[in-house]
C-alpha cells in the first residue's frame, strides 16, 4: 500500500477514534490518537493477517499492550474488515463486544489487555512460542511511554533480550504524557533507547507519522537477527485533531457534540489535503 | 502397613511432570529460580528444552505462559504459592483468568508446613485469592498418588488451573486400586454419622488420625477429601452434613476464604450447618518445623481430635 493511501487509512482509523469515543462518552482519544498510524501500518501494511479468517495458525501476533488505547486498535481492526465499521458507536457499551479493553472475544485480538506492563510479557511468551515451534509468525506489541514506569515491562524486556527473540519487536509509543502531565515530570523514564539497548534489544528511533521512516524501521526489525527489537515511535498525542495534539487533558476524555464536530471537520480537512495531494 | 510411605507432594509434582512429558508432548514448565525447591528441576533434568527458566520475575513469567497457551503450549508455571498467587495474583487474574487461558498453575511450597522459612513464605492466602478469579480450577492434593492424578487432569483439562503442593513430607493415603480422580469430586474417605470432618492437603491425614481417636471415645466421624476447591463437589458435602448435622473444616490455610469458607458458602445456601473452620486463624506463621507448627497451630490429628470434641461438647 503507498504512502498515501495508508494517510488515508490512518485517517480513517483517527475519525473510527473519535466517533466511537464520542458515542461512548468515555475512552482514551489522545493515546488512540498517537499511535493511528502505527495501527494502520500493521494491520494494512506490516502484519501477516486475514480478516476473514481472524485464528488463522501462522498470522503474525499483536498485544495491545497499552490496552486503554483499544479505540485506536478497533478502528484499525474495522477498517480492515474484521467486524463492521458500524460497531464502533457500540464501543464500551453494556452488551458490546467492543469491551473498554481489548478481551478474547473481539475478532482480531490476539490477547486481553488493559493492566499496564503485562501485554509485553504476553507477546514475549507468543514469540518464544514461536520458537519453539520453529514457526515463522511475528510478534508485535505496543506500550504507552509511561506504562515503561511498570516494573514488569522490564522482566520482559530481560526475558526477551536474554531469549534472543528475533521474532518479537516492542513498539514505544512515545508521545511524552501520560495521565498526571509530562512523563518526564511524573517519574521519567528517559532514557528509552538506552534502556532497551542495555537490555539487549536493537533499538530504531523513529518519526511515529512518517510511513518511510515506519516501513524502514519495521523492515530493520525483521532483518535483525540474535535480538529483538525495539521501535521507540516519537509521536504527538492526540495527532490529528486540533484541540487535543500535545494534550494531556485528552488521556482519557471523550469529545462532547461540539468538540466531536471540531474533530471531524479537523479530519475532514485532512482527508481534503489527502485527496489534492492524490490528483 | 508397617512402613508409612512418606512423600512431599512438590516431589509428585515433579515426577508427575517428568513422567507426563511424553504423552503431553505440548507441556512446557516455567519456574522463576526455583527449579530445585519446587521440583521442576526433575523435568529440567529429562527434557531441559522444555523447561524454561524465568528468573525471579514472576509477574512476567506469569505473562509469558499466557503467550506460550496461546501458540498451543501448555504451560506448567511454577513457584511458592506466596509468588505464584501472591505476588502475582493480578497477572493471574488478567493475563490468564480473564482470557481464560489454558495454563496450569503449580504452586509449591504453600501453607505453614512451609516451616522454617517463617511466615514471609507460608502462603495461607492462596486457595482465597485463586478462588476469586472466574473460571479458575483450585486443587489442593493430600499425597503423592492425588498430586500426581492432579497433574494428569489439569494438563487433561482445557482452562486455567491452579494446584497447590506442600514442601514437608506427607503419608500416602489414597494408595488403594479403586482410587479414582476426577476435577470437582470429593470423596469420603471414612464413613461416619456423628460428625462431619472436610479436608484438604495434608489435612486428611490428621482428619483421619483424628476420626481414629474419636472413635476411641465412641464419636463416629466422617471423613471427607477435598482436593478440588473450585469447583466444590457440594453434593457430597451437603448429603453428609445432612446426615451427620456438624461439621468441621480442616486446611493449612486462612479460615478466611479458604476450603472452610467454601464449604460454609455451600451450606449456607443449601443445608444450614453449624461449622467449624479448623486453619489459620487470621494470624501469620512463624519459623520452626513444618511439624512444630502443624501441631502449635492444632492442624495435626490430635490438634483437629480437641478442636472436634470441642465442637461437640
């Protein structure tokens, strides 16, 4: 899929966050928001999958590891065809499938998240699994930049290096905020990449809405071999919609009607530019 | 008998794993640095490929058998049950629980019979926690023919299941041919009208020695085993509490949300029974042997033997 098509995907993916937030009343915009893009580079671009056949044995694997952004991962997931666009508005309603966290049931997922610091402890064992196996199958999996504050996410990434999992490439989102501010002014993780390079990763720095620079980065993760990757994505919460970039306020709120109206027309530009740029 | 056969059910653990391995060929075993005290190391030492140590990092290891299930693996986790469902309790309930997933939990080392190691290894809070978690398979085995049948059917079962194993050496009691395994099934292993005695783990043993000295004093006690906590085999329970109209729970654990409380929580419902709940009441361990502690806190036959005319005086 060209570059520009997957902006338009992506810019599918970001209106799929805002309405089902905004028929919700509740959810996570802003971290949904950042990672758009990556979402849409996986399951358009990157992941071995096929929306018809969801369990298919030898499909690449994604854990949502910062689960509270599932809005972003069901946008992606609908778009893709494994379950009717439609269905967003139901998100986090009584009866849904669409839970407030990904859990078992949704097609598509792989693994039930939310807990912070456990999703990458789940994709570690799917890709050591893998090995096991002697399959080919990939694993993926995405952490919010303040869910690196998890003590967990470090035996983890101590598994995995130790493990030598080829096969697994940890995605940071690292939009900078999380819920209490700044993450470097709640308990800064910073440095990422060093951290991850002492725990034997290769680590790849990346512009988190750049698809060159995300196609290359996940390129140099397959080719790596002896360990596993990890992508730290610098990204901008809240990307794409004017009132919530760059805001902590929009962690975990949902757009009201006139802010929901303010976003959509945002992204309706966007879709505008795309399409000029398409002519 | 004139030899009592004595062994620790982490050693059945162990073995029932090793011995298993050929007809599960999808059994993997975690252990977070404790392979040699849990009595994984047995299966290490046969099929070291399959054997994956996690370091001391349980919440992740937790994690990683939930991936593991999840590419046809079945995983056997293990370390003390202070770990396993201590500390880990919340990996548990979310990353294997609420997915439902098809790991086995063996967790060593639980209860006071820990012994020297005091109480900051003596988990009498496992079987409460597990417990609470939706759709979690809780087993407690009395010895080392029932630990090892535990195993079979866990790694025969399709879901989350959690088995407790002791450290000290216990007597085999359930060596006998018609012995028979089944998840969520009791047995009365002494029939009896007067009194009512639930057990589990090395508590059937005492359950047992006590039966023996009431009946010196003319009570005549049931005797029942409950390996499987979760689900409760409550039919079992009600119909002796029917007929027998009291009785006593006996576990090396909390009174607080263990067997005694899931017996009270079935009778409650369905046959309203005076009980007795025989454990740890609310209190900590200590160091000291498994032994001195088992009869300080009134959980050997004699200590269960007082509690029992107590109960009926």
């Amino acid at each position: 899929m060209d570059n520009l098509e997957l902006k338009k995907q992506a810019n599918n993916v970001r209106k799929g966050i805002v309405t089902s937030t905004h028929a919700a009343k509740a959810g996570h915009p802003g971290g949904s928001l950042s990672a758009a893009d990556v979402f849409t580079f996986l399951y358009f671009e990157e992941m071995n999958i096929d929306p018809k056949n969801p369990e298919k044995e030898d499909r690449d694997r994604f854990v949502l590891s910062k689960g509270h952004t599932a809005p972003g991962l069901y946008a992606a997931l609908a778009y893709r065809g494994f379950f009717p666009v439609e269905d967003l508005t139901t998100l986090r309603k009584l009866g849904s499938y669409l839970q407030g966290h990904p859990n078992m049931h949704i097609p598509g997922v792989d693994m039930a998240s939310g807990s912070l610091g456990q999703g990458i402890s789940a994709a570690a064992g799917m890709a050591l699994g893998g090995k096991l196996g002697k399959e080919k199958f990939r694993v993926y999996t995405l952490l919010g930049d303040g869910e690196l504050e998890e003590g967990q996410v470090w035996e983890a990434a101590m598994f995995a290096g130790f493990r030598k999992l080829d096969n697994l490439c940890v995605i940071v989102d690292n939009n900078g905020l999380q819920i209490d501010g700044p993450i470097d002014e709640v308990c800064s993780p910073y440095p990422i990449d060093k951290k991850f390079e002492a725990f034997n990763f290769h680590v790849i720095n990346v512009d988190a809405h750049d698809f060159d620079a995300l196609r290359s980065a996940f390129r140099e993760a397959r080719e790596t071999k002896g360990m596993p990757t990890c992508i730290v994505m610098h990204s901008l919460k809240g990307k794409g919609v004017s009132f919530m970039e760059g805001s902590v306020d929009w962690h975990g709120k949902a757009p009201n009607d006139e802010e929901y109206a303010v976003a959509m027309a945002d992204l309706a530009k966007i879709d505008e530019e795309l399409e000029k740029e398409g002519r | 008998m004139a030899d009592v056969k004595k062994i620790a059910t982490r050693e059945s653990y162990g073995n029932a794993l090793k011995e298993l391995a050929e007809e599960f060929p999808d059994l993997v075993v975690l252990d977070a640095d404790l392979a040699a005290a849990t009595k994984t190391g047995i299966f290490k030492k046969a099929y070291p490929d399959r054997h994956i140590d996690c370091g001391i990092a349980e919440s992740n290891m937790m994690g990683v058998a939930a991936g593991l299930s999840l590419t046809g693996k079945i995983p056997f986790v293990s370390s003390f049950a202070m770990f396993a469902a201590g500390r880990a309790f919340e990996q548990v309930r979310n990353s294997i629980g609420y997915p439902h997933l098809n790991v086995k939990i063996g967790a060593t080392h639980a209860g006071i019979s820990v012994g020297e190691d005091g109480a900051s290894h003596q988990c009498n809070e496992d079987i409460a926690l597990m417990r609470t978690i939706p759709g979690m398979v809780v087993m407690c085995p009395s010895d080392d023919v029932e630990a090892k049948a535990a195993v079979r059917a866990a790694l025969e079962y399709q879901g989350p299941v959690y088995i407790r194993f002791g450290r000290a050496a216990c007597t085999v009691i359930n060596d006998r041919p018609d012995y028979k395994f089944e998840i969520g099934k009791g047995t009365v292993v002494r029939e009896g009208k007067d009194v009512t005695i639930v057990a589990t783990g090395i508590g059937v043993d005492a359950a047992l020695g006590a039966a023996e000295m009431l009946k010196a004093d003319g009570v005549d006690a049931e005797v029942i085993n409950i390996c499987t906590i979760k689900p409760l085999d409550e039919d079992l329970i009600v119909a002796s509490a029917k007929k027998t109209g009291k009785v006593v729970t006996v576990e090396e654990h909390s009174v607080i949300g263990g067997l005694g409380s899931a017996v009270c929580d079935c009778l409650c419902a369905k046959q309203p029974t005076p009980v007795k709940k025989l454990g740890m009441q609310d209190v900590f361990g200590e160091s000291g042997s498994a032994a001195a502690l088992i009869h300080k806190y009134g959980l050997d036959a004699e200590g269960v033997y007082n509690s029992v005319k107590e109960f009926l005086a």
